[in-house]
C-alpha cells in the first residue's frame, strides 16, 4: 500500500484527529468525516473535535506510572494531543488535566487550518457508503460509540465477534454552590495543595450515602443488552453493591487526608477535581454513575458540601464499542477480512483518552512510513506504546479493553522489592524506548 495518497478517517475524536495530523506531515490527503454536529452520540454535547466525555484529565504524569511514561513516549513521536494538552491545562496536582473546551478548540483549529485535511460535517453509516469509494484506505476512529448503523457494519466485516461494555461517566457541580465551609483542600498527604477539593464523611454520613446509592433508582438497561462493566470506569452504584466498605477503601479512601476542622482523618473523603482554570466547575472524582438525575441529585447532595449543589453535568451511562484485535485486526490494525480498513482508538481494545490517542498516533505513524517507502517497527513490549499495541495482537479467552500498564509488560526478571519495581519497569521502558526510536529515525 505505498501508493497511498487519499485516506478516509471516520471520526473526529482523539485517535481520528492524531493519525490525520501524521499523514498530513507524510503529505497524504486526508479527509476527516466527523458526524457532529448533525448528530450527536448518547454521550457527546459539544461540536468541536476531540470532545472528552468522561472526564477532564489525562491521568498521572508522574514517570514512574504507566500512563505517565505512555504520555512521554507519545510527546517524542510528536502527539498533537500531547501538544494541545500541553496548552490547555489546568491544575490537578500529579495528573495533567485540561479546560475541555479550549482543548476541543485548539485540535479543531488545527484540524480546519491544515492544507492537507479536508474537514466534512457528515455521518458515515457504513463501510460501503459511497462517500469513502476513491479513498486508497479508510480509518474507522468512530470512538466506542460510534453509531448503530456503523457498529453493524464493523460487526457484519469481522464477522460477528462484535463486543461491548457499559461505560459511565460523573457528574460536575458548580463551584459556588459548594458549602466551602465544610469542604477543605489539599491532595492526599499534601494539605498545602490547592487542585482538589475534598468533602469529608463521618461514619454515619458515609454508610448514609451508601445505603442510598445501592437503593437508587439506575437509568434502565436495554432489554436486550448485558451490562458488562470495564473495571475501570466502574458505576459507583455498582462497586457500593460490591461492598459496604467497598467506596472507603477505594476512590473514597480517606489515608493522606486530615479534616481541619476536627484535626483527625475522616472515616471516607470525596475528592472534586477541577473542570477549568478559573476552578469555576469541578468533576466528583470516582462517582460516575447511572443513577436516574432525580436521584442524582437527591444522593449526592447527601455528601457533606454539597447539599445545595447546582449540577453542570449529570452522570450518564452509555455503551462503549469494541472488537476482538486479536482475532479480527492484522499487526498493521487493519481488518483482516478488508486490508484497506483501518481502526485505531478505543474501538480497537484499548482503554482511556491517552491510550486512544497512542493509538491513533501508532497508526498515523504505521501509515506514514509506507507512504515514504520505509518500514517501522513496533516499539519493544517493554516500552508503553509498545505494550499497549502488543495487548491488541494478543489472544485471550476472554478479551478485555485494557488501559496502559505495567501488567502488559513482560516480567524484570530480577527480585526486586514492591517499592521499587515501578521505578525499575520505568526505567527499562524508558531505556528501551530511547533503543529503539533511535534505530527508527530513518523511517519515522
């Protein structure tokens, strides 16, 4: 496929916009399809590209974190969601977090003010619409909600080894109508830090909030649709059914924390993550839900601080697409039963904002050398990116969407203490990484 000079990409999202920006340097012809605004996914309200739903951040930034080292490793290959990132971010502590709305600003003006993409407005509903015919490849980075009439389509090519999961998303509160009298900052073992807000529980308040949550009315299911949580993005309904002490030694763990106004640590706290710079809006950190808005509203503000909470955003549950890489994605992440379709992003197995950008970008750069002639090679398993494309290429019983993680990697093959092994998966990540991105330079 050398001859590639016009490609199709099917969605605008993180991974659409990353592998757009690669062929456009490569000098290829790209035309991004983006159904908004025309129509909107259950989960999507804003017009421009590269919307986040589900959150405002991007996870740890510490090097020492999976996700962390992913982010650097995508920064040298020249991540433009890396580098919009970069521009809109706001305070979160150890996290890189950013304004949501500048953020979909900054990749959408570069998308529209690059000479060799050509943004349209328009809903592709299948992989023979006559829209795509002309084009030497097609890229489906529809995202895990791509529409119905799309997933069939995908589904009908890899031949019914469709899969699904339930993905929720938390809710946002607006900043001044927290009680700031009961709420206090400060980041787990660093009271001096100002990114996050927390709401204190007393033993009573907790089990309170708990027996609510597991008695809440949840927005129905589709008959015939089986709800399969990815462990990640977990309802917080559904880890409270789990366990009454379930949310106190989870996202609701009180260790690092003291109250000021009582000197002691709390029995459970909850954290507020701010939405924007002007901390006008933040984000309840662990509590997306699919709880009925009613009940939302009548749960949450059973959290101390926020009994008169004006909600920006309610919590929503929505479906999250995905196929079996393993069994139907060549190496390349082509289909296996139609070589000139590409997927890339969460649609493919991967997990998370950042893994579905990495993902983009690895196709974008996939695509980019066969275009100059030249070949690359996938990055080691013991690097993030590296790993992470390995997961898609590895068979399971059962396969899962998986985020970035040392897990992925192979084992040290040293005895090394708990303590120190993230330091030392890091450190050979990092090494390998630096082999191997040097060897391709001629290629990338």
């Amino acid at each position: 496929m050398s001859h590639i000079s016009k490609v199709a990409i099917i969605g605008g999202g993180l991974a659409g916009c990353e592998c757009a920006r690669k062929l456009s340097q490569a000098g290829v012809a790209v035309t991004l399809f983006e159904m908004k605004p025309h129509r909107f996914s259950p989960a999507h309200q804003m017009e421009g590209l590269a919307e986040l739903v589900c959150s405002n951040s991007f996870r740890s930034d510490q090097p020492e974190s999976g996700v962390g080292l992913l982010k650097q490793e995508m920064r040298e290959l020249g991540s433009l969601i890396m580098e919009a990132a970069e521009a809109t971010r706001v305070p979160a502590g150890k996290a890189l977090a950013v304004n949501r709305e500048t953020f979909s600003t900054y990749v959408t003006r570069v998308m529209e003010e690059d000479a060799n993409i050509t943004l349209v407005r328009q809903e592709i509903p299948s992989l023979d619409a006559p829209e795509l015919a002309g084009f030497d490849c097609v890229v489906v980075a529809a995202g895990p909600l791509a529409s119905e009439s799309l997933s069939a389509s995908i589904a009908e090519a890899v031949g019914g080894t469709h899969l699904y999961f339930y993905d929720a998303i938390a809710p946002i509160v607006s900043a001044d109508s927290i009680d700031m009298t009961k709420a206090f900052w400060g980041s787990r073992y660093m009271p001096e830090d100002k990114d996050y807000l927390n709401c204190p529980l007393s033993r009573d308040e907790y089990f309170a909030f708990h027996s609510a949550l597991v008695g809440g009315e949840k927005a129905p299911t589709k008959d015939f649709e089986k709800e399969i949580h990815f462990e990640g993005c977990m309802p917080i309904e559904a880890l409270a059914e789990r366990g009454e002490m379930t949310l106190a030694f989870g996202p609701f763990k009180p260790v690092g924390f003291i109250d000021p106004r009582t000197g002691e640590r709390p029995f459970a706290i909850v954290q507020l993550r701010t939405e924007d710079l002007n901390k006008s809006m933040f984000n309840l950190v662990g509590c997306q839900t699919k709880l009925k808005y009613g009940e939302q509203d009548r749960i949450f503000r059973m959290i101390p601080g926020l009994e008169n909470a004006e909600f920006v955003r309610y919590g929503s549950v929505h479906r999250n697409t995905y196929v079996n890489a393993p069994r139907t994605l060549a190496d390349d992440l082509s289909l296996r039963s139609r070589p000139t379709v590409f997927l890339a992003g969460q649609i493919t197995g991967v997990e998370g904002y950042v893994e579905s950008a990495a993902c983009g970008l690895w196709l974008g750069i996939l695509l980019s050398a066969r275009v100059r002639g030249t070949a690359v090679t996938l990055p080691p398993v013991e690097s993030c990116l590296g790993a992470l494309m390995t997961h898609l290429r590895t068979e399971q019983k059962n396969f899962q969407p998986s985020n970035v993680q040392f897990g992925l990697m192979p084992e040290l093959g040293v005895r090394a203490k708990k303590k120190d092994r993230k330091a030392l998966y890091a450190k050979r990540a990092r090494e390998r990484f630096a082999e191997w991105l040097s060897a391709q330079q001629d290629a990338l």
